[in-house]
C-alpha cells in the first residue's frame, strides 16, 4: 500500500508540475501577443506620421509619387505604401532621399529638428499646429498624406515669402478632401 501512495503523489506532482509549466508557457505567450500589439500600434503610429513628412518632402522636391519611387529605386506601389504609412521605408532607400534631396534623414524618422538644417522649424510647428485646430473646429477628416500636402504647400509659400490666405487653406482642404 505504501508504494502505491508514493506512486500516486509523484505521478500527481508530476502533472501539477506539466500543467503549471503548460499555464506557464501560456501566460508568456499572452504577454508576447500583447507585446506585439502594443509594438504594431506604435508602429503604425511611426509610419504614419513617417508617410506625412514624407510627402512634405516629396511635394517640397515637386515629384510625383512614382518620380521618387524611380529616384529612390523602389517600385511606385512600395512608394506609395510608405506615404500611406502602411509600412516602414527601408534604410536603403532613406539614405537615397537624405542624399538625393538633401532632407534630414532624423527629420523623416522621427520629425526631430528641420526638414533641412536651414528651414524654420518653428514655423513648419506652426503650421501644422494652425492646420490641425482648424481641421478640428470645422470637423474636417483628411488622410495624413493629404494633411502633409497641404502642409508641404504652406510651408513652401512660407519659405518663398507668399503670404497665405485663409482662402488658400480652404482651397487646399477642398482640393484634398473625399
């Protein structure tokens, strides 16, 4: 009778054992599936606003969507794609643009200093920050990329000297929206 205790106690703790390691294992697969998540909205966050400086300055160097994806040798569909903020732009093609276009490389990742060292930050903060109340007081939704086009035109007339007008605004908006 002994025996078959003792049996019985290690077969049992041998299977608390497999189904606290299964639980275990279960728990650290959860937390990497929540990691994952949290890690795919940061970076659909990244590419998006990475998408709307890229248009900036693609509409800043006058391209059309398919010119930058020759001038950077990617196809006009991955192009697009990084504009949209679907997906990251690979490094390769980051140095093409830094090089080829003489934007700042930190300026397109992250939106740190200036497009160029020497354009005004300040201003450029400016704009979006008069676009986005206005696009919020008059509950207007525009597409990032769209949002950086008019920004790009702003701030171009604003490097040139134009004064912008309220109805300029309003005429981009419209030439945007859906």
């Amino acid at each position: 009778m002994e025996s078959l205790v003792k049996h019985h106690l290690t077969w049992s703790d041998g299977n608390n054992r497999n189904s606290s390691s299964f639980f275990a294992m279960f728990a650290k697969k959860y937390d990497l599936v929540k990691w994952k998540l949290r890690m795919a909205r940061k970076d659909a966050e990244l590419f998006a606003s990475m998408g709307a400086r890229l248009t900036i300055a693609r509409n800043e160097a006058g391209l059309s969507q398919a010119a930058m994806a020759e001038a950077l040798g990617v196809s006009p569909r991955a192009y697009h794609s990084y504009e949209k903020g679907q997906r990251g732009i690979p490094v390769e093609a980051l140095v093409a643009f830094g090089e080829q276009f003489d934007v700042d490389v930190p300026w397109l990742l992250l939106g740190t200093k200036a497009i160029r060292a020497g354009h005004d930050f300040n201003a450029l903060k400016e704009i979006e920050t008069s676009l986005d109340q206005h696009l919020n007081a008059e509950k207007i939704k525009i597409k990032s990329e769209k949002r950086g086009a008019i920004v790009a035109r702003w701030y171009q007339s604003h490097v040139e000297g134009r004064e912008v007008t309220d109805d300029d605004v309003h005429t981009w908006i419209e030439l945007v929206r859906e």
